[in-house]
C-alpha cells in the first residue's frame, strides 16, 4: 500500500491531560491537518471551545491543557502529544495505514486507566480507588490505546462494541464493525466493509463488499507481503452472502519489511 500526500508535515490544536507528576497522559485533537501549521498568529491561536475546557480534577488528579502541535510524518515519534496526533490523522481518515512513520509509537503511550470520567495515571487510579466509587468513576481499560470512539466519531460507520476499536483504526465511509470484530491501529478498512473478526496492525481492507470473520474454514483470498502464513492463522475472509463479489473482492495488505507480527500485548 502506497499513498503521497502534498506534504509531510501535520499539526493540530488539541487538550492534553497531564498527572499530578507532570506526565502527559492523552491528547485530544477535534481537527487535524496536513501541512505546514499557520504562522499568522490569528490563525495559530487555539478554538475558544478547547480553551473553555482547560481545568483541574481533583477527583482524577489532573489537569487539562491546550496543546499546538506540529510533527513531521517522516520522523519517528518523538512524545505522546506528537503520538496521538498520528493515531487522530489515521482515525479522522487524513491519511492510510501504512503510510506514515509510527516508529516509537508504543514507548511514547502511557499505560494509563481510560475511565468513564476520562484518563488517569495508573497508580492515582490505584491508590483511590475507594474515592473513585464514591464519585462514581469506573474504568473501562488499562492500556497504552484508548477507545477509538472517545476521541472520533467515524462518519458512516457502525461501530457494534466501541471497546474493539482502538484510537488509530482507520474505518472507511459504510464499514460496519460488527461485535466480534477487532480493529487495531494503523488498520482497517478503505472502502466498504463487515468486519467480523480482527483486523491487527499493519493490516487492512481495501476493497468494497468483504467480511472479515472469525470462522476457520475460511482463508483469505488475496494476501500480499511476506506474513501470509501469519495472517492466515489470524484471519480468515468471507464475502457478504446478498452483495455481489469477486475473486478479487477482498484485498490485504501488509508491508513487505514487517516480517514479524506485532506483539500482542499491544
């Protein structure tokens, strides 16, 4: 998979959460762009909504802040506000799997608690518990990936259990992921789909009318890159039963250097 975009550098304005200890646990960006970021200092200057939210939780034991950040695509990632700008650029559909950078990626995301009231340092979630029941704060994972539906909202897309999305899963206008599906980052679908399995890492769907499921009588019917026998073991593709097909209906793609899959623990 290939795409060229107009530019490699992207920016945009967002609100960060940042612990008691000064550790930037998340980032927030409503909108992301390509592009060099506008220099004209009215242009540069943060939206009034971001700028309302800006705060401290006592409960949590966090504090919010405005961040403008600008990252070149081609280098490595360099820290977590400049990590979940790359995860929004691939949610928000501005640019395709395996088309930027991601080096670094993972040792810059946190392992944090993603809670019903939003993210908090692992080990204040830890050491407050009884606090936490009281206001009513309950988490829904510890991990460095949050859900995809937290921080986008996918335009046309169905989404049956928002916990097997991750922030970083790139779903095409029409793709339905149904409860059983899975969609990692840097993965996912162009073009309309039914995901019914899991889609990992590196690995997408780029063609109109597929089902990707769990059922193991099923192998895909185009694999290119050199972890077919791995993709095989891990999913297995099915055509929509009332949608016309071809042979050809389902296309996936992984790198050709991505020879070893990623850990799961990821």
């Amino acid at each position: 998979m290939s795409a060229t975009y107009l530019s490699s550098m992207a920016w945009g304005h967002g609100l960060i959460t940042i612990a008691s200890d000064g550790t930037i646990l998340d980032a927030w960006y409503p909108e992301v762009f390509l592009g060099d970021a506008p220099k004209s200092d009215l242009q540069w200057f943060s939206p009034r909504e971001l700028d309302s939210m800006v705060g401290q939780d006592e409960v949590r034991g966090v504090r919010t802040e405005v961040t403008r950040t600008e990252i070149d695509l081609t280098l490595p990632v360099a820290n977590t506000q400049d990590a979940y700008l790359r995860l929004h650029l691939l949610s928000h559909l501005v640019v395709e799997p395996n088309t930027i950078n991601l080096e670094g990626l993972i040792p810059n995301l946190p392992i944090v608690a993603f809670t019903n009231r939003g993210v908090m340092r692992l080990e204040d979630f830890e050491a407050k518990t009884i606090t936490l029941r009281n206001e009513g704060v309950v988490a829904h994972s510890i991990d460095k990936f949050p859900r995809l539906i937290d921080y986008v909202v996918p335009k046309k897309v169905r989404i049956a259990d928002g916990n097997r999305v991750r922030l970083g899963a790139h779903l095409a206008p029409g793709t339905t992921v149904m409860h059983e599906g899975f969609v990692n980052f840097n993965a996912g679908t162009l073009g309309t789909s039914m995901v019914e399995g899991r889609i990992s890492q590196g690995v997408w769907s780029a063609m109109a009318a597929t089902s990707v499921a769990g059922h193991r009588s099923w192998a895909p019917s185009s694999v290119v890159g050199s972890t077919k026998s791995q993709l095989a073991r891990e999913l297995y593709l099915v055509p929509i039963p009332e949608l016309e097909f071809q042979s050809e209906t389902i296309q996936l793609l992984r790198p050709a250097f991505m020879s070893q899959p990623e850990p799961r623990s990821h």
